[in-house]
C-alpha cells in the first residue's frame, strides 16, 4: 500500500524499549543502513525504487534503496509520525506534529517543496493522500478530527473538521488508502478499548460517509492497524479480522489465524507482523504462504509492500534502534526438508537416509532431490543418485560410506515456480581404523652434544604414509617446533638425528587419512649437563693406585674451580668425601652458584688433616640445580691429600 504510519502504541513500546530483530536483508557490506531511533511512518515509491522513513526523535526522513541501505536524508521534520506519496510518486508528504505542519518533499530529492501550517496543539499525527488531496488526522484523545491539504490551492490550502457531519473519533485516527479504489480513506480510532471505524469517500468536495461503526466491540476491542483490502469491499483490523462493508455497516467477514499489524500489496497478499515473524497470506488463506523469521519473541514496528509486491521492507529492531531491512520473494513458499542418516555406521556397509519434504502450499507430485556425500575422500562433496520423493513427501535411499569419519549427506530441493530451494543435511559418525605409533629412544638419557637417531614407526594405514616430526627442547622458549616432515620407508620408519644439549621431545604426528585415524607419539630423553673440575694451590701430584692425587700443605687451602654447561640461575653443588676406615665417608656438601660463563670457584678453608685421602666431585642435580633443563650430572672424582 502507499500510505503507512505508526501507531501511538508503537511508538510507545519503542519510546520505553524494544528488543532485537534478525531478518536477513541483501545489501552491500559496505553500505550504510537506514536506522531510525523512533519510526515516524514509512512508504516505498516504486518509480524511483525508494523507501522513505520517517525518525519521530531526529525529525529527520530517510530514504534507502530497496536493499535497504540509507542514500539521502533530510532534517528538519520535526515529530514526523506518518509519511504519505502523491499518486504520481513524485511529492513525498510528513506530518510533522513537533512544528503542526504538513511538510511536502521532493521524493527524488528530499528538498522542501512547501510547508503547510496546520492551526491545532494536537498534530499532525497520521497522513494518507487519497482523491488529489493530502489527508491528516490531529486532536488529543478526546477530540481528534480529519484535515486536508489541497496541494493545487494556491489561496487556503489547509482544510480543518472534515469529519462528516454527525461522524468523529476519539483522538488521532489511523488512515489507510489503496490505489484501487481512489477516492476512498479507511479510518481507524486507535486507544485502548477503542471500536469505530469508517470508510470515507474523498473523491468530491465534501467528504461523505461510505461505512461507520462504533457504540460496540463486536468487531473490535481496540484498534492499532486497519488497511484497505485491494479488490473487495473490506478493512483489515490489526492484522488479523476481516471486516466487510456494504449499506453503510461494517460486518465480520473472517480472519486470519493471528496478527498484530499488516499491510496488503497491489495483489492482495497480506504481509503481516506477528510475534517474531513476518507471515505473507494469501487472501483468506488459513495457512502462511511465507514466513520469515524476525526473532524469538520480537515484532518489527512496521512495514510496507513494494508497490509491484516484489518484496516487503521491513523496520526490525536492533540495539541501536530500527533498521530497515528488506525481504525479498514473499510469493515463494519456503518447503520444509528433513533428513535423518544414523548415528553411527560401519564403513563400507550400507546404511539409509530417510526424511519427508513438505510445504503448506502444495507441491508438485514426484520431485526430484539431489544428494551429495561430503567426506575426507570427498572434501568437496560427491554427487549420488537423486531420490524421488513419495506422495506422502518421504522419501529414503541407500548408501554404502568409502571412506571414515563425519560423513555428511546433504539433500537438496531446487525449488521451482510456487517453492523456494531448500536444503537439509545430517551427519553420520563413521569409525575409523586405529594404527600403531612409536618414537624409540623414550627414557635414554645422552652426554651433553649427542648426536641421537631417533626413529618414528608408523604402522598400516590406508592412504597416507607421512609423518611430521616435532621437536621441543627444555628451555629455550621455543616450543614444538617441525624438525622433518616426510614419508615412511617400506619398513614405516622415519628417522631424524638431533644433537641434545638439554633435555628433548620428540614426537611424531599422523594426521590420518580416510580409513585411519590420526595419531601422536613421543619420546623423551635427558640430555647431561658438560661439566669439569680443576684443582690449583698443589705443591704436587702424583699417580697413585692408577689416579692422580693432589699434594698441600696443611696450612695451603685448596682452591677447585668448577666448569659447567651455563643456564640462568644455575648453580653447582659440589660434594667431599674422606677414605676412612676401609670405606669413603661424606665430609660435607654445599650449591654454589655459577656466573654466566658457567664457572664457579670454591676455596677449601679450616684445619686441614694430615695424612689422609680426600676427594671431591662437581655435580648437577635436576630439579635442584636451580633448573630442570638437564638430566642429573656428576663430574670426575678428584684426589688430594695433605702433608705437613
């Protein structure tokens, strides 16, 4: 319909909270949307291919491409509520209750054509153009009336009280109009507890009465929509009750299953809001030819049909206020398709799909539905024989799974000319073969800077015979990282030398393959630290028993100087020892730290013994050294003994 506007009880909910709408719209991602705070009316013009809407807060009219997205605007509009078109699409007309004025803009672009004061507190609320005049309503609540602005009267343009004679309403009555009937307003009261409505002829000088009702709720019990329905002498009443009209009285003609607000297109079809969905019905259809869904319990505040009922836009709350959104083949039915494939199945054994395809608009009989298995042998999906589905709209085939893994089978229908494409789809777990792993060399333990052979084994698999090997070194902050990557020889092995100076992992992946599962191994080794001991301050030495013993003098202090593999905060404990009678004895030891060159020097003070064998050894301990980088180390045994 040309003429939209929002309703008092709309522009309440928006001004106290709304809540959030998600309706799929084809725009560019890189246009800007039309958004408005507080929807003021909302019209699309289909010789320009443009949908105007109006921002209560901003007093501000937006216009959008049918997309959806925002390409001009105009301030200055101030508490626009409803906007209306002239029957030529080129005169965009807003009520601007803020400043009592009708404002009148160039549709293509949005300057200011005129602007006509309407002498009232009260309005303009809602606006239509019907019979070469704009038609507003205005007034408070117990008080409201109809006005007209005659675009051609150069003299008085606006006409005010032109309610027929003996007619009124409470407050700012709802106006609709449909361009194939010109010349006729549909009224509606809006409020709560409201009932009257009427069809007004505006063809002629005087406004005259065509249908009226008030006094009862029979019909209605409040009014928030009413619409013209194109073709029949009818109103829609909030999206739902169909009212007919003859001899001047307005009786109960049918509904539809729900509602809450709608608008009709040229050729009958009701776009309709209702809880979290737009419903398209066919005329007194009981069932939806399309739905869309806006949310889990959301309402869009308002919409309109394109005046060739291509499309529906749509104004969808969102967190940063409504955004026109547009929703595109309304006279498509959108089927519905299941599939049901088992949970679980054995590879290479047959197993069955089933499902059903149904629609509330009939289907045709016998379609065709395309199947395709997607796998790890066929990553892109591999098309099988179509299925036919049954009269009753099941149907099943067979299929035996090649390859392991989440096997998925999409089953999709191209639609055609009542139906849209749709496509379901179902996964079904397909056990792979485990295979056998191993890295040798797990728990060995190497001088520091062996050069160590590591061999991965991989056992049968299907396909794939490569592995990449990992390694990850203590300490060095590097973590995993790939020291080969290739294939196996025909024994299953790949082997990699890696020269350990701290502690190492290795490991070996395989990434499976259609008919194996994937697979880690790892090995460990410990790598010693390099570590040597010098003794200085002797007098002497001496080979004896096939070991080299140091000489001092008791009043001499030994002086050992330790050299170990460096690391931060590493430290060398270093351990003494006495022969004394027929077996070694402790005689104490103590960590000293060592500089970052890995040196540490320790000089043996007190009252030295005489006669006596003494040695003593540097050592790292794991864990305990201050890191645990290394595997525990002990340096050589060094002799000394004192004399007088």
């Amino acid at each position: 319909m040309r003429t939209r506007s929002i309703s008092t009880a709309t522009a309440l909910a928006v001004l106290f909270g709304s809540t959030v709408l998600s309706v799929a719209a084809a725009r560019s991602a890189s246009a800007a949307s039309a958004v408005v705070a507080v929807p003021g009316g909302i019209v699309a013009d289909g010789a320009l291919k443009r949908v105007f809407v109006g921002d209560r807060s901003a007093g501000k009219v937006l216009a959008a491409d049918y997309s959806g997205a925002l390409v001009d605007s105009v301030s200055g509009v101030s508490g626009v509520s409803g906007l209306a078109l002239s029957d030529d699409g080129a005169t965009l007309y807003a009520a601007a209750g803020g400043s009592h004025e009708i404002v009148a803009l160039d549709a293509a672009t949005l300057d200011v054509k005129a602007r006509y004061a309407v002498a009232t507190t009260e309005g303009p609320r809602y606006v239509a153009f019907a019979g070469g005049k704009v038609w507003f309503t205005y007034g408070d609540q117990w008080d409201g009336d109809l006005g007209s602005v005659d675009p051609a009267s150069e003299t008085d343009p606006v006409t005010l009280g032109r309610y027929p004679q003996g007619y009124g309403v409470w407050g700012p009555a709802l106006l609709d109009t449909d361009p194939s009937a010109p010349g006729l307003l549909a009224v509606g009261e809006t409020g709560l507890s409201t009932d009257a409505m009427a069809i007004i002829d505006v063809s002629g000088a005087t406004p005259q009465p065509v249908a009226w009702h008030e006094g009862d709720y029979t019909l209605n019990n409040g009014i928030g929509d009413i619409d013209l329905v194109p073709g029949v002498s009818e109103v829609l009443v909030n999206g739902m009750q169909r009212n007919a009209y003859a001899d001047g009285k307005f009786t109960a003609a049918g509904s539809y299953p729900s509602g809450h607000r709608a608008d009709i297109a040229a050729n009958g079809l009701v776009a309709q809001i209702y809880g979290g969905k737009v419903a398209v019905y066919r005329p007194n259809a009981t069932q939806p030819l399309r739905t869309y869904t806006t949310g889990t319990s959301s309402t869009a505040a308002a919409l309109t049909w394109a005046p060739d009922s291509s499309r529906i836009f749509a104004l969808v709350g969102t967190s940063g206020g409504y955004t026109l959104q547009t929703l595109t083949d309304p006279t498509l039915n959108v089927p519905t398709l299941t599939v049901n494939a088992p949970a679980t199945a054995a590879r290479a054994k047959s197993l069955t799909v089933t499902g059903k395809l149904s629609a509330t608009v009939p289907l045709p009989s016998g379609v065709p539905l395309q199947v395709t298995r997607t796998d790890l042998e066929s990553p892109n999906g591999k098309a099988l024989p179509s299925v036919t589905v049954r009269a009753d709209g099941t149907y099943s085939f067979t299929d035996t799974p090649p390859a392991g893994g989440n096997v998925k089978y999409a089953v999709t229908y191209a639609g055609d000319a009542d139906h849209t494409a749709v496509s379901a789809s179902d996964t079904v777990d397909v056990p792979r073969s485990a295979v056998t792993l191993t890295v040798n060399r797990n728990g060995g333990v190497y001088a520091y800077g062996t050069a160590v052979k590591f061999t991965a084994n991989l056992g049968k698999t299907y396909k794939n015979r490569t592995l990449s090997l990992y390694a990850d070194t203590a300490g060095d902050d590097k973590g995993k990282y790939v020291v080969k990557t290739g294939a196996v020889d025909s024994k299953g092995n790949l082997p990699v030398t890696l020269t350990v100076r701290r502690d190492t992992t290795v490991s070996a992946s395989f990434s499976g393959d259609a008919r194996t599962v994937a697979k880690t191994a790892t090995s460990r080794v410990g790598a010693r630290v390099w570590v040597s001991l010098s003794v200085s301050r002797y007098y002497k030495k001496a080979t004896v028993s096939g070991r080299t013993r140091y000489y001092f003098r008791k009043k001499t202090n030994p002086l050992f100087t330790t050299t170990m593999t460096p690391y931060p905060g590493r430290s060398q404990r270093l351990q003494l020892q006495v022969y004394y009678n027929g077996a070694w004895r402790s005689s104490g030891s103590q960590y000293f730290a060592l500089n970052s060159a890995g040196k540490s020097v320790v000089q043996l003070v007190g009252t030295h013994q005489v006669g006596y064998v003494m040695r003593v050894r540097p050592c790292y301990h794991d864990g305990a050294s201050g890191d645990a980088v290394n595997a525990t180390t002990y340096g050589s045994w060094r002799y000394y003994t004192f004399t007088s």
